[in-house]
C-alpha cells in the first residue's frame, strides 16, 4: 500500500451562511491509496467547529505514513479498525482513508459499491438543495437561481419566520429547516409550531448538541420531524437519540467513514429512528461516498458539488434533485487533478 494526497480549497458560487458563520472556500484533504496498481479516494472536509483543519489531517497522515502503508489490506472494516486505532484523535483522517479504501475494494471487487452495500437505485432519495442564511431577497434570488424539488433552509436568526413566510410566497415545493443548534426549547417549539402549515418535512437540530433534556421535551410536543445532527456525531450516539428526536444526520467525514455509518444505518433501523445522509460541503469524491450509501436512506442531502465554483472529479450526474449512480467500480469517479506522492 502506498498512500499520497492533496490538499484543496474549493470556492463556494455564493458564501455559505449558517448560524456558526460564514465561509467562501471548503477546505479539505484529499487521500489516494495505490495498492498493487490499483487506486482508491477519499476525502474530508475541514469543518471549523469540529477543530479538525487540514494542517492537522495532512501533519497526522505524515506523522504516522508508515504504518498507514504497513497494513496488510483485506478488507476496509478491518483497515477502518486499524485506522481507528492509529488515529484516535482525528476521525476526519480516518474518515478520508475509509472512503478511499472503500474505493479501492469495490475496483478489487469490480463492482460499483451500492452493489456491494446491497443498495437498490430505484430506492434512491431525492437529494435537497441548501439555501444558506442571508437576508430575505438574497434568500428568494438563491431558491429563484437553482429550481429544484425540495429545498434544505438554514435558520438560527430572529428572523427564521419571516424568512419561511418569504420563501413559501416563491414555492411551494417541500423544504427542510436546519437551524444548527441556534435555537432554545420555547423557541424552537414557537418556530416549529409556526412552520407546521408551510410544507416543512423536518427540523434538523433546533437546539444545542448537549441538550438533552430540552430535546425530549421538544421531542413530546413538536408536530414535525426532529433530526440529530450535531448530536449524532459517532456510532455511540445512535442509541441516545431514540426518545429524543425521530431520526439522525450521518455525515461521513463525522462519524469517521463509511465503514460506521453502514453500522449506524443498521441500528438507527432497529430503533426505529429515519435515517438521513448529509454532506459537509465535499466535493464529488466525498459526495460520490454518500451517493452509493443513499439507497439504504430516507432523505438526502448531498449538494456540495452544486454549491461549490470549482471541483476536483467526475462521475455524478445530478438531474433536479434525482442523482444517478456510477456503474463502473469503486466509487465510480475519475479525478480531474491528480494527487502527488507524499515525499
């Protein structure tokens, strides 16, 4: 096994707004793992309030380079476990080099890895467009701009009411709320109670990642969806969000792969919690991740390559909202940049 990789920062058509802030570029790590000729990508995106920038995923890939090669490859759940062990600080790293083997077992296999996931495509979920926070007429113009079947709406201001009412005046398509983590119980529930009438399929993380409490009782009287994001980072979490939301956001990058998610996926099931597939922003490496696991969703939420300028693969076809998966191997992307041997 060799490993190689790039760093990219990949600029946004419009800054991307969210309760946290602004942002006009997605930072991210690019891996490569060439084993006997053959080679496998991933990708993971530097998010701010996780702590984990890209200096830090490419000094940890450097730092312990030999043993990342040294293993003796056979599957990616048994590569993830070493990684996870190698990397215990830095899920993101990890998450980077599971995709990217991933890749390279469904190439060894010959089979694009839905199949191998046992994913059927005519199960495939429409994927939401994000509409970040800006003021009301900035708003309308992005929804104007991009004509599509349901809408991700990014709230956590003290004007989130004003802004739905503005958008439902343009479209009636279905939207969905995330407010990130901004809101309080009493708010929330005044908010969701406001958007009950507006055609909103769920709310994803009204209030604060530790607030349990406030989640169950919102969880008992709110009369739409809730779905964890920030508070379903890893596999332990799973089980904690039943009682207290009805369905959870897993993030590739978050939860540290693919190999994880597949075992989130099936325990979410067993609770009987929704299952939701979202993007941080990657580009179509780490998108293409997620479009070969979205058949075993409910929603999904995979626009990073529609919100950015610039990409660094191909091999997505999105058709309003419809995406079509590759039927070559792997992942089924081809890079349009390549990635330089480290040293």
């Amino acid at each position: 096994m060799r490993v190689s990789y790039t760093k990219t920062n990949l600029p946004f058509i419009h800054p991307f707004t969210i309760s946290k802030g602004t942002k006009t570029h997605q930072p991210a790590l690019v891996v490569e793992l060439d084993f006997n000729g053959i080679k496998g990508y991933g990708e993971a995106p530097a998010i701010a309030y996780y702590n984990i920038p890209v200096e830090k995923m490419e000094a940890d890939l450097l730092a312990k380079k030999i043993f990342v090669e040294k293993f003796a490859f056979t599957t990616p759940d048994r590569y993830w476990h070493y990684l996870h062990h190698l990397y215990p600080a830095n899920g993101f790293l990890v998450a980077a080099l599971d995709i990217a083997a991933w890749d390279l077992f469904g190439k060894i296999k010959r089979q694009p890895l839905y199949r191998l996931f046992g994913g059927d495509p005519s199960r495939m979920p429409i994927t939401d467009y994000t509409i970040g926070i800006d003021n009301i007429e900035k708003m309308v113009a992005k929804m104007k701009e991009k004509p599509w079947p349901v809408y991700k709406i990014k709230l956590g201001t003290q004007q989130d009411i004003e802004i739905m009412k503005a958008l439902r005046e343009h479209t009636d398509t279905p939207l969905r709320i995330d407010a990130n983590a901004a809101w309080t119980k009493e708010e929330a529930l005044e908010k969701i109670t406001a958007f009950a009438d507006m055609n909103v399929e769920f709310i994803e993380q009204p209030l604060a990642k530790d607030d349990w409490e406030g989640m169950a009782w919102l969880h008992e009287r709110s009369p739409l969806p809730l779905v964890a994001d920030e508070s379903c980072v890893f596999e332990k979490d799973v089980a904690r969000c039943a009682g207290h939301f009805h369905g959870i956001n897993i993030k590739l990058t978050k939860c540290t792969g693919i190999t994880p998610a597949l075992r989130m996926i099936k325990e979410a099931r067993e609770l009987g919690l929704k299952v939701m597939l979202g993007c941080m922003n990657e580009s179509t490496i780490g998108s293409a991740a997620l479009a070969h696991l979205a058949p075993l969703a409910d929603w999904l939420d995979m626009d990073g390559p529609l919100l950015l300028a610039e990409d660094i693969a191909t091999g997505l076809q999105y058709d309003f909202g419809k995406v079509t998966l590759p039927e070559t191997p792997g992942l089924g992307i081809t890079l349009t940049r390549p990635v330089a041997p480290i040293g």
